[in-house]
C-alpha cells in the first residue's frame, strides 16, 4: 500500500512555453524507455523476484518511477498551458489537439501510443533485473538528449534529477542482481 503526498517527488518549474520540448518530453512519458514502462515493469516483475529485499527495491523503485510520471506530466502540461491551436500545430501536436485537445495521453514523441508491448517479465531474475539495469540506462541517455535541447533553468533542473534518479537505479539494481546471483547460487538454481 502506498501513501501519496500531494506533491511532487521534485518541485517542477518551468519558465516558458515550449511546446517543441514538450513533444520530446512525450518520450518519458509514454515511450518505450520512459517513466510509464519502468513503473510497471519493476511492478510486474517483483512478483517472481526470490529475495525479499530485491523484492522490496523494485517495489520501491517502480513507485518512485510513478512519482516520475507525474513530474512529467507536470512539465508537459506547463510546457503546453494557453498554448494555441496554430501554436500546437507548428509544434507537430496538431494531432493529439484534434483527439484529445489538451489531455495529455501517454505516448512518445512521435505519437505513437504507449503499449505494453515495451515491458519485458521473463520470471528469471537474472534475466529481469540486467533488463531493468539496460532501462535505467537508455533512460539516463535519454535525459542526456533532452538537457541538449533546452536552455530553461527550470526544465534543466528537473532533467537534472530525474537523470540522477536513473544513474541511482541502475546502480540499485547492481546491488539486487549481486543479492539474487548470491541467493540463486547458494539454492544451487543455477
């Protein structure tokens, strides 16, 4: 069971509409690498994890990549905020207007919507948790690309700790992948 604050895991604070960063934030909203996919991958995968505390670290991750979600969302939505119809059309977000005005919906960059196709459950905790290790990874890149192409402090700052986040998970889960590795080792599983 989980307690929600009302608040957000890091303040969110942007400075200026940018609605050409918010379509490439999309990407760690909805995409394949994103905050979405982490969440319920680790919430998934926890079920068949044999040790209580690699249990407990993606339990524990996979709801801090929901707090994630919401500071995206946060970012995009400020991004976007009395942004016109033309505004959202010149941006390339003429599409998601005419579905969904301005709703944010999960999908990446280019659209596509997110799908469950992009997690990955195999019930061996090995092969799981190195597929967690390459998630964190691709989404530490992922942020690098998006610091590139902003030049907002507040945007800068808040890519800045999810990135940090990404680089303390990946290691985490090193520390998981040693525990399983000692565990399955030593009920001779492998």
């Amino acid at each position: 069971m989980w307690i929600y604050e009302k608040k957000l895991e890091y303040p969110v604070k942007i400075y200026s509409k940018d609605l050409r960063m918010a379509k490439y934030l999309m990407t760690q909203y909805g995409g394949p690498d994103g905050e979405l996919s982490a969440a319920i991958r680790y919430l998934n995968q926890r079920y068949t994890i044999p040790t209580n505390e690699a249990k407990g670290l993606l339990t524990d991750i996979g709801t801090e990549e929901l707090a994630h979600v919401e500071m995206i969302c946060t970012m995009i939505y400020q991004l976007t905020k009395d942004a016109t119809v033309a505004e959202l059309e010149a941006a390339g977000l003429g599409a998601n207007y005419a579905i969904r005005n301005g709703a944010l919906f999960p999908a990446d960059a280019n659209g596509i919507p997110w799908t469950a196709s992009y997690i990955q459950a195999h019930a061996d905790p090995i092969t799981d948790l190195h597929e967690d290790m390459a998630a964190e990874q691709k989404a530490r890149s992922t942020y690098e690309h998006l610091l590139k192409l902003t030049d907002d402090p507040g945007m800068k700052d808040a890519l800045r700790f999810l990135w940090e986040r990404e680089v303390v998970h990946y290691q985490r889960f090193g520390e998981a992948l040693r525990i399983v590795e000692e565990y399955m080792q030593c009920k001779k599983i492998f």
